[in-house]
C-alpha cells in the first residue's frame, strides 16, 4: 500500500493523528447510535459493566473502516487489525477499546493490561511508576502494529430499579511513545489513585481523570449526553 508508514518511525505528531483520527471514527460511530445506548441500558436486566460492553460491540460494528485479517488479543472488549488512512500516509494499527459502566462521571477505573502508557503519579506521598502492559507497537503475522487505545465510559445512575444512562465519555488514552507529553513525571500526571490494596495483593489500578486529560489535549475527551425529555442525545465535538 502506498504511503504505509512503519509504525517504529513514526513521528510523535503522527501518533497523535492516529489517535485523533480513531477517537473521531469512534465519536461517529456513538453519535450514530444515537438514543438507543440509552434504550438498551435502560431495558436490560444485566450487570450495567455487560450492558456497556455489549453496547460499545454494537457500535463498534457501524464503524467501518479497512481491516487486516490478523487476530489480535488483549485484556480489553473490542480489538481489532485494522488499516488507519490519513491524508498525508497510512499505518497498520492494533486498536483496543474497553468499555466501563460507572456512576462517576470525572474519571475511569483502569488496569495496567489497558494500557500502552506507563503510569507516574504520587501515591501516600511517594513517587510511583507502573509500566501499561500492553506494548506502544507490536508484530502480529510479522506485521508492525501501532498500539491505538480507546475508552468509552458510560455514566448511569440508578432510578426506579432501572439504570438511567446519563453520558458518554469517550477518550483516547495516550500511547507510550507520547509519555513525555502527557506523563512525563510524577507530579505532571493525567492519572488519579485507583482502589486497589498492595498490601492485600491486589493488582495495581489506576484512574484516568477526563479533566486532567483535558487540560492536556481538549480533543481527546468527547461527551454525549441523553436526554430523556425528548429522547435525543446532545453533542459537539470538542477541540
């Protein structure tokens, strides 16, 4: 294919590219599924984590776009070999979605396995760093994959024993290659302290605050909010 870049020479302006390229296709794709998100948690029965997986599949069915027939895995619920086109060159892309159903609006519970973005941040006043799990690029068929990893992180509340879809935050969570602009230390950092113990052996987590993320780059958090009044969800892309 003309124009296909090598995903270890890419330039860090071109990850962010990718990342905003995909965050938009992903944008599309909710937008399209309009109040239906809402329908669906509004009428099922299921765990709201197992709603919002099975929502974000569906959506993720509209989004279209140039596969690889390359089978891809990841602690994540959609992940797929794709082909992503820009104007200027194309890349071969492992791209992860995961999806997280929570009646917090401000930031999303994640884990190392998520992540292609080492995590720096303060925790009971000691300066910590966990490396993401997954890698910023890797081979699959001998083929060189750019890591691209997207969030949707559905906002519900409970109301009348049924859950009440209130917001969709969807956000691009930065890859590693790209540390020293969104993470580069401990104190200038996008993450807030997850719930996990140590000393009980539990896994390290994290949480991603939308705001922080913000601050950093407007365009990697986008929201979608619903509207039950008259049955319309509200956007615009930010940034």
């Amino acid at each position: 294919m003309k124009h296909l870049r090598d995903p270890n020479k890419l330039m860090p302006d071109e990850i962010e590219a990718i990342e905003k390229q995909s965050l938009r296709s992903l944008y599309s794709a909710a937008f399209d599924f309009g109040f239906d998100a809402f329908d669906i948690f509004h009428q099922s029965s299921d765990d709201p984590k197992d709603i919002a997986e099975d929502i974000t599949r569906e959506m993720l069915d509209r989004l279209g776009g140039y596969q690889v027939q390359q089978r891809i895995l990841g602690n994540v619920d959609y992940r797929k070999a794709r082909y992503i086109i820009l104007p200027d060159f194309s890349a071969r892309q492992a791209l992860f979605v995961d999806s997280k159903a929570e009646k917090s609006s401000s930031s999303a519970a994640l884990q190392m396995s998520q992540l292609a973005l080492a995590v720096r941040q303060v925790r009971s006043g000691q300066e910590v760093e966990h490396r993401g799990d997954l890698p910023t690029m890797s081979f699959h068929g001998g083929q060189p994959f750019i890591t691209t990893t997207l969030l949707a992180h559905y906002h519900y509340e409970d109301q009348n024993n049924k859950y009440r879809l209130k917001q969709l935050t969807l956000a691009s969570i930065p890859n590693g290659v790209l540390q020293d602009r969104y993470n580069p230390n401990a104190r200038d950092t996008i993450w807030i302290v997850g719930r996990n113990a140590p000393s009980r052996g539990e896994e390290f987590r994290v949480r991603l605050s939308f705001q922080r993320l913000k601050l950093k780059a407007l365009w990697r958090v986008q929201t979608v909010e619903y509207h039950l009044e008259d049955r319309t969800i509200r956007s615009e892309w930010d940034g």
